[in-house]
C-alpha cells in the first residue's frame, strides 16, 4: 500500500492506546444532556496534552496485526 503525504490512516485500536477516558468524562460525552458542542470541546480539551497520539514525522514502520493477511496490499476485509 503506498502512502502519500497528508493520507488519513485509520485504525480499529481498542481504548487506552491513544484515547483513554475516565470514567467522568466518558459519562459527560455520552450524556443526551450535555449539548453536541460541549462534548467535542470537552474531548480535545482533554487529549489536547496527550502526547501518545502520531505526530508530524513519526513514521510507521511495519504492520504489527494478528493477521497478519491483513496487512497485504489490496486485502479487503471480510
């Protein structure tokens, strides 16, 4: 697969490897009483110091998966 620069990767990684919210924050943006806008700002507010996120220049390296079939050039998933 090639990658151009400004590609948007997306991952399915499970919650505590970038993202990790407590239980408060998790309870406030899924809330139906805390309106749509609050719950974004509320969201970068608290990642915004979180440094475990890619930054300008990382470089990914290899494909690390449980299958790793998966990380194949044109595979497409069941």
């Amino acid at each position: 697969m090639d990658l151009s620069r400004g590609d948007l990767v997306m991952t399915g990684t499970t919650g505590g490897v970038a993202m990790n919210l407590t239980p408060e924050l998790l309870g406030k943006v899924t809330s139906l009483a805390v309106p749509g806008q609050d719950k974004i700002d509320m969201l970068v507010e608290d990642q915004e110091g979180n440094g475990r996120y890619l930054k300008d220049g990382d470089v990914i390296r290899r494909c690390h998966h449980r299958q790793p079939e998966s990380c194949a050039p044109g595979y497409r998933s069941p």
